[in-house]
C-alpha cells in the first residue's frame, strides 16, 4: 500500500509540476512594446518613450467589415503614416458592429488571419499598436443576449465571453513587436452610473436586433462600480498572458460629474435604478474617480477630449470650469497626469486634437499646435491625435500630420524618442510578415459554408480558438484529485492501524 501511496504521490507532483510550468509559461519575454515602471514612467526597451500618434479605426475594423477583404487601403494609410513619422497608432482588434462578434464565433482563424495582416503590416512600416479589445460597451451584452450591468456580475456570459476574448488575443499577439500596449475599451466609463427610470434615455441606440425595446430595462443601465469589475477581470486575463506591456482602459474624460451620480447609483433601487445628482466634482473627487476608474492590474490612466464645439456654437473649447476654477488646457491636461503620477500609473492621452465644428476654421492648425504644446508642457508622454475613420493627409488632416511629424523628429532628436531597438532582430518572432495566408474567394465561401454547418454554442469559438486549446484545467483536475485520493487512502491506512 505504501508503494502505492508514493507512486499516486509522485504523479500528482510531477502533474502539479508540469500545471505550474505551462502555467509560467514566458510570453513577451523579449520585452515588447510600451511599459510602465513604478514611477508611472512609459518606457521602449528600457528607455523612456514621448510622442504623438494617432488614431486609426479604420485600419483593422473596416478591412475585417469589408466584403472585399482588401488590404490596399490600410496598407496605404499605415506607409503614409510612417512616412509623416508616426511612431504608433491605437486601433481596435474588433469592429464597432455587433455582427462582427458572429463572425468571429463562425471562423476565428479568419478573423485572426485579418488581424495577422494588419500587425505585420505595421511591423513592416515600423509602427506600434495600442490594440482596442471591444470598442463599444453595448455589443458583447447584445451579442450573448444579455444586459448592459452584466459587465460587473462575476461568472456572466458577458463577462465570461469578454475574458475568453480577450485571452484569444492577448495570448496569439503576445509575441508580436508591433503590439505595444493593450486597451480594454472605448469610452465605457461615459455611460456609466447614467440612468433614466422612464427608459428614454443613456440607452443601447436603435440597431442592435438583439435588443428589442420591450425588454429594456434597468439592467440596461450599469454602474462605475460594475465597470471597474470589468476592467479588473479583463485586465487581470491580460495580466496572465502579458505581464509586461501597458494596460490602459481607454476611457473618456471623467466627467465633471462623475463622483455624484457615481454615489448615486450606490443608492440603486431593487430594479436596478437610481435617482441621479449633477453636483459638479471637487478636485479630491476627481482624483478619486481617477483612481478608482482605473483599478490594478491596469497601471495607465487614460483620457480623451475634443478641442471644438460638439454643439454647433462654433468655438474653441481650450478652457474648462472644472473644480470650480476656469483651466487651461495645459492646466486640465496636467491634472490628469498628475493623479495619474501619484497613483503611481502613466498617462495616456487616446483622444486629442479633434476640432468638430472648427476643424474648417482659418486658425485651426494654430490652436492644434496650443494644443499639442499643452499635452507637452503638461508632462503626458504619450497621446494619440483622433483623426481616421479612413487615412488620409489631404487639407487639415495633412497639416495636422506635419506638425506631428516634427514634433516627433524633435523628440528624436532630443533622445526622448528610441525606437530603432523595438525594431531591431525581430524578423525571428514576425514570419507572418511576409507569409500571412491569403484566402480566395472560393476558399472563402467554401469556409462559410462549414462555419455555417457547425453547432458552435455562442462563445465555443471564443473559448478554445483553435490550435489554442488550453489542456490546464484537465491537468489540474487530475492533480487535485490524486492528491485527494493520496490523502484519504493515508488516513485509512492511519485508522485501521489504531
């Protein structure tokens, strides 16, 4: 017996052994991409990084949209972009559209090939992505048929269907150069702790078929305490297969009333409702939203705003009544950094230098350029200019690339800008850069056709994408139950000697 005993002793060992070795298994081991030391400093390769990127929707979102596939177009924009000097860009790995998620579950290794194509493509122009995970709040919900608030319900589809995407690409893109950090979402927290009893309001818009209007209701609404769930649990997934890149949650500005309706919603009703207050954050509030909107493992605190007026009125919008002061831009932008500082976490400005009604104003490049001195004075080491749905420099647009293209040759200059080593001897981790599979036509419907035959549950494609398939549970299972087995025979064997 007691042979036996050490024999079930010694396979549960090694099966522990070799649970803990996958488990630890190094991705991004070279050190890819953006980091963020204790300080909340930004670092590449070892170097504190500054500069001025943009954003680029379009690059991933409309080529996966397209019924063509064609790669021209976003191949194009990333050379221009390179050629103004444009050191990264954010995109999101996914599309605003609720049906992309279908078509993700059908053929994921479709998806896949698409997204390959766009990081070897920004590998070849020598740009880093910021990769969006799901860039609207209200599509996962909609597309596992569940509610807005389920984002913060541990165990939910939504939440679960969230993890296991993200695991899908944190862990296939872990190795690749051209990802420098990693973005939960777009904007989550303007929706939350928003609620509206009669249901007219802070709503899913018209076009989501999985959400008919008859089924609304206050759990359609979710609260800055159930975000910041989904922000811990997604990012915590990210954690697991990078432990080394940037997190950031990609959040808007944190609105000048956050810290009330956020007390609000604690108040909530047994319907998941709330009665809202308006009453304008102090400082000491807006740092807490601050850190509270941005809970560990994510170490970025990030914020977007636009410099124009989204009403029509026509004016600048480079002054802010905020803590019951009147701001400069230099002044807000630097408040955010700051809260980000003593948190010990970067500053990520996503979103800046969108002029809306005075993008066709004479001066506009003139107050681009306050702006972009704004973000520098201010400390911010990184921003993104929002610019593309599709690329191109023509009018304003190129004007507002020349300037960041000298912006960024003086931070080279400078030494504040290294970026040669990120690209240096990483042919050996990139061999999609020049041999991604291209699908034909026939192949394409070919595949659609058995996608379409399969009986894949909603979130089966997510889970286990393929050639991805994760064996530790099974492993741990078998560990634990040896051990189990292990400890009640030896206790029997104790007892029947007494």
């Amino acid at each position: 017996m007691k042979k036996i005993i050490i024999l079930l002793l010694t396979f549960a060992l090694l099966s522990t052994q070799l649970v803990f070795a996958e488990g630890n298994k190094e991705m991004n081991g070279k050190n890819y991409g953006f980091h963020v030391e204790s300080d909340g400093t930004i670092t590449l390769e070892g170097e504190p990084f500054y500069g001025f990127g943009v954003n680029y929707y379009a690059a991933f979102a409309r080529h996966v949209e397209s019924e063509e596939q064609r790669t021209d177009e976003f191949k194009a924009g990333l050379a221009g972009l390179s050629s103004y000097n444009i050191p990264f860009i954010r995109i999101p790995l996914c599309s605003y559209l609720p049906t992309y998620y279908d078509l993700f579950d059908r053929d994921p290794e479709r998806v896949f090939s698409y997204m390959d194509q766009v990081l070897d493509e920004c590998y070849k122009n020598h740009i880093g992505v910021v990769c969006s995970l799901m860039w609207w709040s209200s599509v996962v919900p909609a597309h596992v048929g569940g509610k807005r608030s389920d984002i913060g319900v541990i165990g939910s589809p939504t939440l679960e269907y969230a993890k296991n995407y993200t695991k899908a690409i944190v862990e296939r893109y872990a190795d690749h150069p051209a990802v420098w950090a990693w973005e939960v979402g777009n904007e989550y927290n303007l929706d939350a702790d928003l609620c509206d009893k009669e249901f007219k309001i802070f709503l899913w818009p018209d076009g989501i078929a999985s959400m008919p209007k008859e089924n609304i209701n206050g759990y359609d609404y979710y609260t800055s305490e159930e975000l910041r769930t989904f922000y811990t649990e997604v990012a915590k997934v990210i954690r697991q297969y990078d432990t080394y890149r940037m997190i950031t949650t990609g959040n808007g500005e944190m609105r000048p009333f956050a810290y009330a309706i956020y007390k609000s919603s604690q108040k909530m009703s047994k319907d998941h409702t709330w009665e809202m207050r308006w009453n304008g954050n102090t400082r000491k509030q807006f740092d807490e939203m601050n850190a509270y909107m941005t809970p560990d493992p994510i170490d970025t605190l990030s914020f977007h705003l636009q410099s124009g007026s989204a009403d029509g009125s026509n004016k600048y919008v480079m002054e802010f009544d905020m803590f019951g002061e009147r701001l400069s831009s230099e002044e807000y932008f630097k408040a955010y950094y700051d809260t980000a500082k003593a948190l010990g976490k970067a500053c990520y400005f996503g979103e800046f230098g969108d002029m809306l009604d005075m993008e066709s104003a004479p001066d506009v490049i003139e107050k681009f350029k306050e702006v972009t001195d704004a973000i520098s004075a201010s400390g911010i080491q990184i921003a993104s200019l929002w610019q593309f749905q599709d690329y191109t420099d023509a009018g304003v647009a190129g004007e507002k690339l020349k300037v960041l293209s000298d912006l960024n040759l003086k931070l080279k200059t400078d030494g504040k800008q290294k970026t040669d080593a990120a690209w240096a001897d990483k042919t050996d981790v990139t061999e999609t850069v020049t041999e991604t599979e291209v699908i034909t036509e026939t192949e394409k419907g070919t595949e659609t056709e058995k996608a379409a035959d399969t009986d894949e549950t909603v979130t089966d494609a997510v889970k286990e994408p393929a050639a991805q398939k994760n064996y530790l549970p099974v492993i741990l299972g078998i560990s634990a139950a040896v051990i189990a087995v292990c400890v009640i025979t030896a206790v029997l064997i104790k007892k029947k000697k007494k």
